[in-house]
C-alpha cells in the first residue's frame, strides 16, 4: 500500500518462456541468420509484447537443425522436455505447431505432459494459446486438417507408386547391383552396367554349379565382389558391402533381373533391359525351393532347439540360430543339431573362430547350471512367483508348484518340450560363448540377489 493508502496493483506472475525452434534440412544453417535465427525473432517480439503480463525469455536456446518432425528423436526437445519435468519453464513458444512436431500422437503426447507441469504452448504466427479454452478448440482443429493432409498425400505417393510400376516404371528404392540409377524429368530410369551385369549372372551360375548359398558367399569373398556402390544427393557413398547369404539369396529371387517390377505381390514388364535369362532364372527358383530356401513359414522350434533365442557368440557379438545335419549311417539317417554363430552362417565358416556347438551337450551343460541355480530358496521363491503371473489362467498349487521347483528332476522330466523351454527363458536372460577361452557364460534373469548364481564355467562341450 502507498503513503496515501491507496494499493498498488499487484505485479503480474512471471512467466518462464521457451523458445523452441527447428528445420527439417541443414540446408543454410551456416549462414550468419539463418531459418532458426529468423523463426527465434518472431517468437521473441511476440514474447516482448506480453511483457506486461510477466512473459520473459528464457535465455537458452532449443534449436533442432536438421531434425526431422515426424519424431521425438531431437537433442533440443529432449532437453527442452526434460527441463519442463525439472519445473523450469513456464511457456513454450513456437512460430509455428509443426516446428513442435508432425505426429498427432507426439503432439497430444507433448501437450499432455505440458499440461501437466502447468505449461502453456503458443504459436505466434497461428495465433492460439493453450492457456485459453479456445486456443486449445483452435490447435485440435488444425491438427486434425494436418494429419488429413498428410495421410492424404501418403495416400496419393502410394498410389503414383502403384501406377508407375504397373508401367514398368522404377518408382524410387536402392540402386541393384547389375543396373546404375539414370534421373530424368519423367523419373528414375535403371541403365545396365555391364560389368555389374557379369558378377550377377556369375552369382546366378554359381548357384546352379555349388547347389547351395554358402558355397556362393565364398567365392564372392574370394573374388571381391560387394554389393552395389552408389553415390547419394548430398555426395555420401553408401554400399559397397561384403556379399553374405541373405544377400545372395535376395539377388537370386529379383525379378528386376528379368527385366521386370514388382508391387506388393504383382509382377509388371519392366522399362529396363534384363540381365538374366528366364530359363537361368527358373532353374535357380527351383533349386532354392529344392533345398528349402522358398521363404515359407516354418514351425515354431520343430527341431527341439532348448535354448533358441538365447545363446551367443561373444568374439562376433551375435547370437548363435540352432542348425541340424543329418548323415548317412549303417543304422539310417542320423541327424546332428548345433547352434551356429550367425555371422558364421552368413559370412562363411572362416569369419567366425568358433563357428559351431553340439546342441545336445551344450543343452546338458545349461540344465546342470539351472539345477544349480534353483536350489537357492530365494531364487525358488521368485520362480515360483513367475511362474504363477505366467499361468494365470490355470489353476495351480502354490505347495505344489514350490515342491516341483525344489525337485527339480521329476518336475523336468514331466515337462513337454515346449513347456521346458518356457521355463529355460523363465530362468536365463542370455548365453555367451568365449571361443578364446572356450567357456561359456550362463546369465539369469535378475530373480533374487544372490551371490551363489553362477556366472561363468568352463565348457564342457
């Protein structure tokens, strides 16, 4: 109150603003003012101008250059984010709502965690204020008409895609080995490269000559092909990989090399010059569904792979997929299983230093690690408690159930195969083989903290 008793009027509350500013390209962002600079100046003048009601602006910059909008994956906004959760802003101010975000659910998802911390949002050129009812009415409006004008052009690129290829055309993707990509005004365009052209067709007759993928992938090594190398717009190299198997057997089902297009699962005539003969190309098709290569479905662990999805080899840092054998013997077939390094199998026998395991000793040793492992009661506890949530819809004794744990032997042995296996990934998070030092590292799932949990052993396979 003044001298002369009259009270002032009270000082308007302060409010923290932030700026947040964002460009999808790098494009002129090394000039001295550039798109964010421009986008920052607006939103500061509109910030001045609601000074008289306690806005100010935040001295740290948010700016995302080079970041798409169709994602959260920003350094800016995360940081931005993060400092609305600590309670350090009051406001954030954007030129417009598509700086923010393209994605209606990152939108709302970004929105609801402002209102929660009591933040309001504003765009100045869009004229709206979340703060208010109707600026709230205004920004679900114009959300709403973004995302049907950009489903609507989704819409319309698929659907150009679609008629392009039903004319033949190549409608955009990675540059093949065998054609080099020609841009003119009526689109993309492949031109055979002759040199290209000749490792296909070898590829193609190697296949035919070795009778399986492997064999390939070797001599694609041995002679130092790669895959296709390309230059993109903005001058970075891509391509130029090592062959692996996955990556014959696409060349060898493309029909780009027959001289045509696919979409989805029709095949078009194509503009461009075929590299392989039909009769070649028929021939491998029948060789690759001959060794079972034809991409069908398969039955879910039909081998009896205990541990699949769960070993790995450590030197290539990838897992080991359960493969079988089978071999001619005096008594019939008699079928051998391992678990193969992934990179082994893709790569070749010599990339890997432990390339294979004996899938039934491997399986003995891991259950002999389980068995010790239960023994622990707090470990049987949380067992028993996972095992409840995991059959909930079936009614099971707690007494029983713990018995069964704690003897672990009849409990094993009257388990299907399937149920055994649920119980392995129950139990153990991952296996890693050391082929330095030819042990293997068992590691569980965090039941119960306990020092008597093994970790490594040596192998016994």
């Amino acid at each position: 109150m003044s001298h002369n008793g009259i009270a002032k009027p009270a000082q308007p509350k302060a409010v923290r603003c932030a700026i947040y500013t964002r460009k999808s390209t790098e494009e002129g962002l090394d000039q001295d003012f550039n798109s964010l600079d421009a986008q920052r100046e607006c939103c500061e003048h509109y910030v001045a101008s609601m000074e008289g009601e306690g806005w100010t602006c935040l001295p740290d910059r948010y700016d995302d250059g080079g970041f798409t909008g169709g994602n959260m994956d920003r350094p800016a906004l995360k940081r931005l984010l993060a400092e609305i959760e600590d309670g350090k802003v009051d406001c954030v101010v954007i030129y417009k709502y598509d700086r923010l975000s393209r994605s209606m659910p990152d939108f709302f998802r970004m929105l609801e965690a402002f209102e929660k911390r009591g933040v309001a949002f504003v765009s100045v050129t869009q004229q709206f204020n979340t703060a208010t009812s109707a600026g709230r009415l205004m920004l679900n409006m114009l959300l709403s008409f973004a995302q049907f004008e950009r489903d609507l052009v989704s819409e319309r690129t698929r659907d150009k895609i679609a008629a392009a290829r039903r004319k033949g055309k190549w409608a955009g993707g990675r540059p093949v080995l065998g054609y080099d990509l020609i841009s003119n005004p009526g689109g993309s365009k492949l031109l055979v490269n002759d040199s290209e052209a000749r490792i296909v067709q070898s590829i193609f007759d190697l296949y035919i000559e070795k009778g399986s993928l492997m064999p390939v992938v070797e001599q694609c090594r041995r002679r130092g092909w790669t895959t296709k190398t390309w230059t993109t717009k903005a001058g970075k190299p891509q391509g130029g990989k090592t062959i692996d198997k996955g990556m014959v057997y696409a060349m060898l089902t493309n029909v780009v090399y027959l001289g045509k297009v696919r979409h989805h699962e029709h095949v078009y005539e194509g503009e461009h010059e075929a590299i392989v003969e039909p009769d070649m190309f028929e021939r491998v098709q029948a060789q690759l569904r001959l060794n079972g290569k034809n991409g069908g479905s398969r039955t879910r662990n039909a081998h009896g792979a205990l541990l699949k999805g769960l070993v790995r080899c450590k030197a290539c840092d990838c897992g080991m997929v359960h493969h079988f054998a089978s071999k001619k013997a005096a008594m019939g077939t008699k079928r051998y299983r391992y678990y193969v390094c992934m990179r082994a199998q893709k790569e070749g026998w010599s990339s890997c230093p432990a390339p294979s395991l004996p899938a039934g000793d491997l399986e003995v040793f891991v259950i002999e690690q389980i068995r010790a492992f239960v023994q622990n009661k707090d470990v049987a506890a949380s067992v028993v408690e996972r095992a409840r949530n995991m059959l909930a819809e079936s009614r099971v004794d707690d007494d029983e159930l713990e018995g069964a744990i704690e003897s672990f032997e009849p409990l094993w042995d009257a388990l299907t195969l399937g149920e055994r296996e649920e119980l392995v990934h129950l139990l153990i998070d991952r296996i890693e083989y050391e082929a330095a030092t030819e042990s293997l590292s068992v590691s569980f799932h965090e039941l119960a903290a306990s020092d008597e949990c093994p970790e490594e052993e040596p192998c016994l396979v």
